[in-house]
C-alpha cells in the first residue's frame, strides 16, 4: 500500500469537493480513477488502518447501496472468479471494512461536502526478483 502523508507545509484543510478539485487543480494534479486507488473520509471515531484478507461473515455498507452487503456476495455480484476471492484485500479502519479494494468503498468513509481531510491509498503490487 502506498500511502503518502503531506509534509506539514502541504496540508491542506477542505470544507468542500469542490474546494478539494480547485486545489489539485491549482497544484497541477488530477486523481485519475484506478481500481487501485481509494479516497476515502476518517470518520473522526476510527481506528487504525490495516489490510486483511477477506473473512467469512464480513460486510460493509457498499457506496450508493444504502444498506448493509456481505462481501461474499459483493464479489459474487462483481463476477470476481471463485479462486481470486481470497486474495482481494480489504482496508480496515478499527473494526469496520472501509475499502473492497478494487471493488467498493463504504459509505461511512465516502468523501462528501463536509469532508474536510482526505485519505488517498494506492495499492501496489509487490516486485520480486527472478
């Protein structure tokens, strides 16, 4: 996972998506959409981030669904091959699934209006030698 944190000079505070584009803007960055990329919101009650497979009984609020989903059947719903299913990563902030990675962010963790900092994480595949 690639996650860089600003330097104190480059933090930035937000109130609005907005506010969030016209600054990227203004510095010459775009957030292009990869299935490997996530913006998430920290809910101000969360825990600390980890990465972990997929266990059984776990769901999440999946964006734009409204209401709880198994991730069994997000990924059934997602046409993801049986025998990758245990190698999608899950971000976890405390107890609660913030990221399907690849697949679904959680609603608890969307990036809104009120949004005020904004975490972006890449996952990367790890190079070994041959």
């Amino acid at each position: 996972m690639d996650v860089r944190r600003p330097s104190e000079h480059q933090h930035f505070s937000f109130r609005t998506w907005q506010q969030i584009e016209d600054k990227l803007a203004e510095l010459g960055l775009t957030l292009p959409y990869s299935p490997d990329l996530g913006a998430l919101a920290r809910p101000m009650h969360a825990g600390p981030l980890a990465l972990r497979p997929r266990r059984a009984g776990d769901w999440f609020i999946p964006l734009g669904l409204g209401h709880r989903q198994r991730v069994r059947d997000l990924m059934i719903n997602a046409k993801v091959p049986r025998a990758e299913r245990e190698t999608v990563p899950l971000l976890t902030c405390g107890d609660d699934i913030a990221w399907v990675v690849g697949l679904r962010i959680d609603e608890r963790f969307a990036v809104t209006e009120d949004t005020t900092e904004v975490l972006v994480a890449r996952i990367v595949e790890e190079l070994t030698e041959t």
